[in-house]
C-alpha cells in the first residue's frame, strides 16, 4: 500500500469544504546487514513496498555489495529488511535516519566514477516520448500527485521496470535492485527516465549501475554534469514535450 485516504479542509476563496483525500505513505525502513549478527546499516525514509529491491539497490549504490554472489540470505519483514552477507562485514554501520530527499547523507565517498564505453545510440523521437510513458506507469503519483518516479527503458523504448517513492532516489535504487535480483548488471544498453533533477545521487547510481543514457523532466546540476561527462555518460534535462537538453556525449543521440 503506497497511499492512504486523509480528511482535510479545502479553503477556496473565501468557502471550506471539509472533503477526503489520498496521500503518499511515508515510513522508515531499517536496512540491517549481517554475517554472524546485524547491524543497522541505515535507516531510510521511503514509501513502504518493493523494500528488497530498494535495499539491494542501496546497498549496491553504497559499495557493501558488488553484486548477488554477496547476498546469502534476504528477509524482508514490516519495516526491516536483513541482508545476510556472503563476504566479511567490512562497513562500518550508519545508525542514521536518509531522508526522503537526501541520498548521499553519510557516504564515505563522494566522487568515484566507472567509465561507460556503451556505443547504444537513440534516436530523437524515442527520448520525445519516455515522459509519457513513465508518466502511464505512475499509478500511485496520479491519486496522489506526490511521488517520484524512476523508469528503465530499452535502447528500443520498451519500459523495462518502473517504481514509484516519495524520495526520487530510492526509486532508482529499487530500479537498480531489481537489475541486480535478476542479475542484468550492467544496464549499458538501457536508458533510465526519472521524474525529477538530475542531481549527483541519481547520477552516480545509474552510472554505477552501467546506465549509458540518463534523462530527467528538470535540470541537472554542475556536480551531476561533471560526473556524467568524466563517466561517458549522456545527460539529458528539460525533457518536456518536443524538447531536451543534452549537456554531455550528445553522440548517443542521432
């Protein structure tokens, strides 16, 4: 369940109406890694579903795993997910609430880059057309108006997955952790879509995930740019209607 029904006063002009509505759910995960015990890792900020994929990805994102050869064991459970580990704990834990909004809150790296040598080529008319079809996929966003996106597409513009959080990053971690649970690392030949900036965080975990082409309905920002281009990765903001933005490696678009 993603959405919950609220009362509220509606205050128009000078009229109240006193009316229902939905809203987004917003609960804490804790994510606990384990070898002989477990540890909390972190506590997240998300909206509740999908928490394995969202922890696979975060824990992926955050360098603890580098793959599902290192997961023995998932147990997902309310609002706590336990990863068993298959190498040494070697992390030290983050006994901290991430916010909805912050996905780099604690990192103890800020700019490590892999290297993207994708030769995937788009054309101009399929990017046109991935914010309309990320846009069919939010389900929960059009009851509520409240929740970020992240969509994987194929170099042809077939969706491939799409999830829905309150927190724009946790959406990419639940697309990168349902890559790694079907073991499709790395995406060099996808395209993700997300529904907002394009800041450092979402940049960094689609590039670590192997993304060659990234694209967001807002701006990115110079961090995030300098990032892509370093990478050989090809950004993409301002994606509205008929129009874009590529700010680096525009020779992925033809």
């Amino acid at each position: 369940m993603q959405v919950k029904k609220v009362k509220l006063t509606r205050v128009k002009d000078k009229d109240e109406t006193v009316e229902e509505d939905f809203v987004t759910i917003e609960e804490p995960l804790h994510i606990r890694v384990c070898d002989e015990n477990c540890q909390t890792f972190a506590i997240i900020m998300r909206t509740p579903g999908d928490d394995k994929e969202l922890s696979i990805g975060f824990l992926y994102s955050e360098g603890v795993i580098e793959g599902l050869d290192d997961i023995r064991e998932i147990e997902v459970r309310d609002n706590t997910v336990d990863v068993w580990l298959n190498k040494e704990l070697k992390v030290r834990a983050r006994d901290l609430i991430v916010s909805s909004s912050c996905g780099v809150c604690g990192r103890a790296f800020l700019y490590m880059v892999s290297i993207i040598k994708s030769e995937t080529k788009v054309n101009k008319e399929l990017i046109f057309s991935l914010p309309e079809k990320l846009k069919q996929g939010q389900n929960a966003f059009n009851i509520t108006g409240g929740l970020h996106a992240s969509a994987l597409f194929t170099k042809n513009g077939k969706l491939v997955y799409i999830y829905e959080d309150v927190g724009r990053h946790n959406a990419v971690d639940k697309v990168i952790g349902r890559l790694i649970l079907e073991k499709k690392l790395p995406a060099d030949s996808h395209i993700m879509q997300v529904s907002g900036r394009l800041g450092y965080e979402i940049v960094s975990k689609a590039i670590k995930a192997g993304i060659p082409i990234i694209c967001g309905i807002s701006a990115p920002t110079s961090l995030a740019i300098d990032m892509a281009e370093e990478a050989g990765v090809t950004l993409i903001g301002f994606l509205r209607g008929k129009s874009f933005n590529v700010y680096t490696h525009k020779e992925r678009i033809v």
